[in-house]
C-alpha cells in the first residue's frame, strides 16, 4: 500500500483520522485473522477464469482464500 501512505499519510479532518493508518490497521488485522505473511497477498496470482455457468467457490459459501478471478482492490477488501 505504499501509494495510500504517499497521498493519505497525514490527519484528515472529514475522516477524523489518518486514513493511511486506518487502511494499514484493516490490512494487518485481515492478513492477521487469516494467517498469511505480508507477502502472500503481493506474491497472489489470479487463477483461471470459471467455465460458463460456474460459481465461484466463494460465490457458492464455500471459504477459500484468495477468491479465484478476484481483482488486487478486492483482494484488499476481501482481507478487510
């Protein structure tokens, strides 16, 4: 996340908080809650692309991690 701490890293009066920090804290606590190293989520590829007509597993309720096809924003928030 080095360009959140670029353009966030100072106190925002309409966040009432350091949005960098705040980011940083959600980030650490999800890779935290999740078991996995600062550098699992840089090293995650997105794998093949679901046939037609399939769900995917996290789609169905099943939990894996990282979703299959998940963009680097929605991997960040799915670890929020």
């Amino acid at each position: 996340m080095p360009w959140v701490h670029q353009w966030y890293d100072e106190f925002d009066e309409e966040w009432d908080g350091n949005p960098a920090e705040e980011f940083q804290s959600a980030l650490n606590l999800g890779r935290t809650e999740r078991h996995l190293s600062e550098s699992d989520p840089r090293a995650w590829r997105p794998g093949p692309p679901c046939p037609a007509g399939h769900q995917p597993a996290v789609a169905t309720g099943q939990r894996g991690f990282p979703p299959s096809g998940c963009t680097p924003i929605a991997l960040i928030l799915a670890l929020c």
